[in-house]
C-alpha cells in the first residue's frame, strides 16, 4: 500500500440519497439538488458498504471509491490506530436523516449476532439531532421490563409501542443507540447518524404501511427477538458536558467511534495525530477547512472526509455546527 503518497487534503464525495417511503424533499434543498418527486429520507455521507460505496466528487482522487482508496492508501487515509483494531477497512457509516414520517421500530444486532448470522460488523449507532419540526419524537429503549413472550404479543397485537420510551426531540440532542437498543426516529427529525460500517437492521414494527406494490414491509420478528436488550434505562437521552473553551462538546465516545460537536466562530483549528481519520459534518452556517494553504468550503448539509495523513492538524473559519467523527 502506498501509504507515503496520500495528498493531504479533505475528500469530498458525491452524496448517496436513498428514495424511502418515509423520506421528504429537505435533503435536497439542503445539499442543492433539484428535487426528483422521490422522497429522499438518507443521504450516505461517507460510506464503504459494498453496493453502496461513496465515490469522490472532484479532485485528485475524483471518480475513486472509498474502497479503491482504502485498498491504494491503507493507514494514510484510514490512521494507524484503525488498522489496528478494524484492519484495512473503513469502519463507520455516515449518514444525514430527514424523516418526513415515522421510521420503523427496529433494532441492530451486535458484532458477535452480525458476524454470525451475516458476515458483517454489527450496529452501534448515535444520532446528532441537527433540526426537528414542532412535536417532533425520538424513541429509544424500553420503557418498563418486558421478556420475549410478552414482546412476541405486542408485535402480534401492534402494541409494542405502548412500552418504548418516547421523548420530544430539540436541535442539539444526542441518542446514543448500541446493538440491541429497540429504536425508532420520529417524524420530523432531521439528524446525522454515526454508525459502524453495516446495514443490518430488524424491523420490528411498521404501522402496517405497504411498499411500492403494495406488499407489508417485511418484519424480523424472530431475529429481533434474538438481538434485544430487554433492560431498562431510567433515561436513554444522553446528557451533555458544557462545551470547551474552545467551542468543542463531546458527545459520544465508545468502543466503535468518537464524536464531539465544534461550534465554530472564527477560526477553530483541529488536531490530528494520525491515529484516524477525521469526518466532518456541518448541521448549520458555513465553514471553510483550511490545509496547508488550500481550502475546502464545507456548507450546511454537506461533509469531508479528512484522510489521517492530514497530521499536525487544519483550521476551520467561519460560523457554523460542524460534527465530527472518528473511529
């Protein structure tokens, strides 16, 4: 792998928009595209899953994969500390969520279920709540204690709902959504989602709602059953530490990634030593990331992957939310 050849400047990929029945329109307006009449509720920001992988928009590197990058640059772009725990591969998805209705209640099966039942890593996720419209729900756990029997007849009789915890979601909120968490984003939530490098998912209730042809989606009753983590949290919002001098907020960090939110007012300058490389995410204003003279504008609604290669750091200049993630 030619690890010494890397240019040290951010990727930009060309957005992977998913028509789904529960998606809207703002994620067109957000990244600038004409609207198509398809509801678009993902659109893929950084992504290595095979079928779906993200492909540079401009640039050197302007046509490649993240795949065929990974493969030519191995710990340049991907940061020695993720080679040695992930090997040469890209371990997160990201992704910018508009749900215009009521995502499926659905859950994600571990590394060790995945692994098994599929060949894949499993699905720990955590989403950053970029902007909600009025009433706006997120569900995350189970509200009270419930064993597999009773799960099984609320799936059967459509009152699984009645035990997941439901809370109000305001810009600025985080959920963290490990393997095995029952979930659902509510309708009118538009956020970021950070997630290990799979597409596995459960779905486990779906009000009744019917595909292009008119078929039931179909449900993982029984596999879901498998995943669940049937414990009760007294609260499954995570609370968040005030921010740092120096506008950075952690938010989540655990054994699959590493995400703090930097609020920028001026200029922000982000270290980088290599370990991993670096996602950005900006949920609000404008910001220009600047490296070794170059600069790259990140709008709202719109990511960079920074390559590990980028050691010593970059500076961003402007006024805006911008998420970051590493692995």
């Amino acid at each position: 792998m030619l690890t010494d050849e890397m240019k040290k400047e951010p990727l930009v990929f060309r957005p992977i928009l998913r028509n789904v029945i529960w998606g809207g329109t703002e994620l067109y307006r957000l990244k600038g595209l004409r609207a198509d009449g398809e509801p678009v509720g993902e659109s893929w920001e950084v992504s290595a899953i095979p079928g779906h992988e993200s492909v540079v928009a401009s640039g050197e590197y302007a046509g490649m994969s993240l795949g065929s990058l990974v493969e030519r640059f191995g710990s340049a772009l991907l940061g020695s500390g993720v080679v040695r725990r992930h090997g040469f591969r890209f371990p997160l998805l990201v992704k910018i969520i508009d749900a215009r209705q009521n995502l499926s209640m659905q859950v994600h099966p571990d590394d060790r279920m995945a692994a098994m039942r599929h060949g894949t890593p499993g699905k720990t996720e955590m989403w950053y709540v970029a902007d909600t419209a009025p009433g706006a729900r997120i569900f995350a756990g189970f509200s009270r204690e419930i064993d597999r029997d009773e799960y099984r007849r609320r799936v059967a009789d459509s009152s699984l709902p009645e035990v997941v915890a439901s809370y109000e979601s305001h810009r600025g909120d985080v959920f963290f959504i490990p393997a095995g968490r029952v979930h659902a984003i509510g309708a009118g939530n538009l956020l970021v989602e950070i997630q290990e490098s799979s597409d596995v998912t459960y779905r486990i209730f779906d009000y009744d709602r019917r595909d292009a042809l008119g078929n039931p989606r179909e449900l993982h009753t029984e596999l879901a059953a498998e995943a669940l983590d049937f414990r009760v949290s007294p609260d499954y919002r995570t609370s968040l530490p005030a921010a740092d001098s120096q506008g950075v907020t952690p938010l989540v960090e655990c054994e699959h990634f590493k995400v703090a939110r930097i609020d920028v007012s001026g200029q922000h300058r982000v270290a980088s030593d290599g370990e991993s490389s670096i996602v950005l995410v900006c949920t609000s204003g404008t910001v220009t990331l600047i490296c070794d003279g170059k600069p790259t504008e990140i709008t709202c609604g719109n990511s960079v992957l920074c390559p590990a290669c980028m050691t010593g750091g970059f500076d961003l200049i402007g006024n805006a939310t911008v998420i970051a993630a590493t692995a």
